[in-house]
C-alpha cells in the first residue's frame, strides 16, 4: 500500500529527520500527488508512526 511506501520512503532516505522531508519530495519519488501523500501521513500521523511538522516529518 501507499502509506507503507511513504513509510519505507521516510526510513531509508531521511533516517534521521532533523532535515526537511516535504511532502513533494516524497509524491515525486512515488508518483503519486502531494494531496494523496499528505492524507496518507495525516493517517500514519494519526496511527502514532510519524509526526508532521512545519515542512518537516518526523518517525516516532
């Protein structure tokens, strides 16, 4: 599924998020909209497995 994608996505390329992660970045690079992504890690959000800042995410 999408979110388990962003979630691999998130691990291996921003292993430790004190960078930015935007919501772009990671639509590009699964060639899906920014909308979509950006529901998908409100619900990751909402399941405790990441935490959405200003232009940052960050994996609990």
């Amino acid at each position: 599924m999408l979110d388990e994608q962003i979630l691999e996505l998130v691990r291996k390329h921003f292993p430790n998020i004190a960078e930015k992660a935007l919501q772009e970045e990671i639509a590009y690079d699964l060639n899906a909209s920014r909308e979509a992504v950006s529901r998908l890690l409100k619900q990751l959000e909402n399941d405790g497995l990441v935490k959405l800042g200003r232009n940052k995410i960050e994996l609990n």
